[in-house]
DNA sequence: ATAGTAATAT
DNA sequence: GATATTACTA
C-alpha cells in the first residue's frame, strides 16, 4: 500500500544514474610528477586505512614514454628534506579520460545550474582537484558543448556519421537537464523554480556521512603509493593499472550500499573479470582502444578544434 | 568569495 | 598545436 510512486526516476536511477560516485568516496592519485617530489616528503605516516598494502607487488615502473617532465625545478641537488607537501606547485593537471568521465558524470548529475566548478569538484571527490583545475576544465568543456550546438553539430563530421537523431550526446542531454534539488518528499521543498525534477542527488553531503570526515574542505593529501596513472595503455595480456580499483578492492570495497547487488555475468569467459562496479565499467570505458590493436596516444578528450 | 573569460605557459 | 595553468574581471 504504498510506495507506488513512480518507479521510472527509481529505475532510471539504477540504469542511466548508477553514480555510485556519490557512495564511494574516490580517492585518485592525481600526482604525476609531484610523486617525483613526493618522494622527498617521507612517507607520511598518516597511516591511513588506505595505506593498503596490495600494491606493493606490483612493478610497474615507467619505462620510457612520457617524457615530459620529470618536474623538479629546482634545483637543489638533492638534499633537500623538508618541504611542505602542500605547498608544492601543482605541476599540471593530466586529465586523464577516466577523470574526465567522472567530470561529465558529475556536471550531468548536477545539471547546468549546479554545474559550478566548486560543486563539481566536490562530487568528483578527487583528492588534489582543485577549483581552478575543474573550473578550467569546465570551461573548456562548455566551450565543447557549445561548438557542438552552436554549430549544427556533426560531431563525427563527416562522413560517416553513426545515427545520432539529434545528435546530442548523452552529456549534453545531462546537462541540459537541470536539476539542483535531490529529491523533496512530500512535505517541504525548497522554492525551486524549475518545474523538472529529473534526478540530481548530493549524498556525498558532507553531513550525510556520520564519520570522522571532515565537513569542509576535502584536500587529504595522503596517497604514499602514487603513481603516474596508467592511462589508457593498458594494452592486451593484462596489466591493469587501475590503482582506484585496486583500493577499493584491496580495501574491502568500504562502498557496500545495502541493496546493491551487482548481477555476475557468467557467459561471458573471454573477458575474464570484469568491474565490479558500474561506474567501474565506465571507467573502463573511454580508455579502450580497441581490443586489438589500436594503441591511441594522444587522445584528445573532446574534439574542440573542429572544423573552422 | 565564487564563477566565467582571457591570456599565457608548457 | 593542444592542454592546463594563471590572472583578471563580473
């Protein structure tokens, strides 16, 4: 007798919005070269529960490839032991395809109107993102959504063309959608002038989570096994470098919402294991190259300089 | 103080 | 050249 609302938000919610995002608090490594300095920085105790050991094993070393910095101005020949970890000059920010999904994730998820560089960078929940790395970011993903409209789009331009009806893609449909309010039960709600209330949810509410966590500011700095994220070179035989996973995974998955089960596929033999999580699987996505072969090195994440 | 835009640096 | 970073401005 009860409990008949409508169950398309409810199932949408687990089909288009699985956004577990918002129920694990991630914790990527964003330092790529700061691990270079960081290695100055002695192990910080902090001792954390993340501190997990699985990663000990495993050798991955970076041979060669990226070339680009190896940061360290500077200078001091060595010595140097005592720096402050947070003073440190954020070298640059690699946007790597995986963040960046969880970027449009996030700004889909909180729509247009809430899709501010600080909102978003919280629902990211990416330690050492700041709001000038999200708000730059945005921007330039505006202005890639903006190329698209304005022009009549033609995203893949031309030629071939896949069927795109409208040829909107899913994130600008999120971001058209706004919604800023989670979800007002019956009672009181919050004076919102928008007659929609597609879906929109902010359990990573600061207060929603009854732990020691710090309410404000969400800058830990505390990853002592960090490494130059394995972007998308994963390459065929294995190897998968997905230290977040691997935390999680390591960790006991703390992300145990009650409810959620996930449906283990059992056909599927080729594939072996595959994520665990939706949102994993996402992850995932955008990173492949192509199951045989195609290796793609620059990967642009969003075609700006399109045709002028 | 925050967000957006522009210019700049790598 | 593209991307990210920084500064200025609203």
């Amino acid at each position: 007798m009860r409990e008949e609302e409508e169950p398309s938000w409810f199932a949408r919610f687990d089909e288009d919005l699985p956004a577990p995002d918002e129920l694990m608090p991630l914790s990527q490594s964003l330092i790529t070269r700061d691990l270079a300095a960081a290695f100055d920085i002695p192990t910080h105790g902090g001792g954390g529960p993340l501190s997990g050991g699985a990663d000990g094993a495993g050798g991955q070393e970076m041979n060669g490839g990226a070339s680009s910095a190896a940061g360290s101005s500077g200078g001091n020949g060595g010595g140097n032991g005592e720096e402050p970890a947070r003073t440190l000059k954020r070298p640059r920010l690699v946007w790597t395809p995986q963040l960046h999904k969880r970027f449009v994730d996030a700004v889909a998820h909180l729509g247009i109107k809430n899709a501010v560089p600080k909102t978003i960078m919280q629902l990211m929940s990416v330690d050492g993102l700041t709001r000038e790395n999200v708000a730059s970011h945005l921007q330039k993903y505006r202005l890639y959504l903006k190329r698209m409209q304005g022009l009549g789009n033609g995203g893949g331009g031309g030629g071939g063309s896949h069927s795109s009806g409208s040829g909107t893609d899913a994130a600008t449909e999120h971001l058209f959608a706004t919604g800023p309010s989670p979800f007002l039960p019956p009672g009181r709600g919050p004076a919102v002038a928008d007659p929609y209330t597609p879906y929109a949810a902010m359990p990573a509410h600061p207060a929603a989570h009854h732990h020691h966590h710090h309410p404000q500011q969400i800058a830990h700095f505390h990853h002592p096994a960090a490494r130059p994220l394995g972007h998308y070179g994963a390459g065929p035989g294995g190897g998968f470098d997905h230290g977040f996973l691997s935390r999680a995974v390591a960790s006991g998955a703390p992300v145990g919402p009650p409810g959620m089960h996930h449906r283990m596929v059992g056909g599927g033999a080729a594939m072996g294991m595959m994520a665990p999580s939706s949102f994993a699987e996402e992850l995932e996505l955008g990173s492949r190259g192509g199951g045989g072969g195609g290796g793609r090195r620059e990967l642009t994440l969003f075609p700006t300089s399109g045709e002028h």
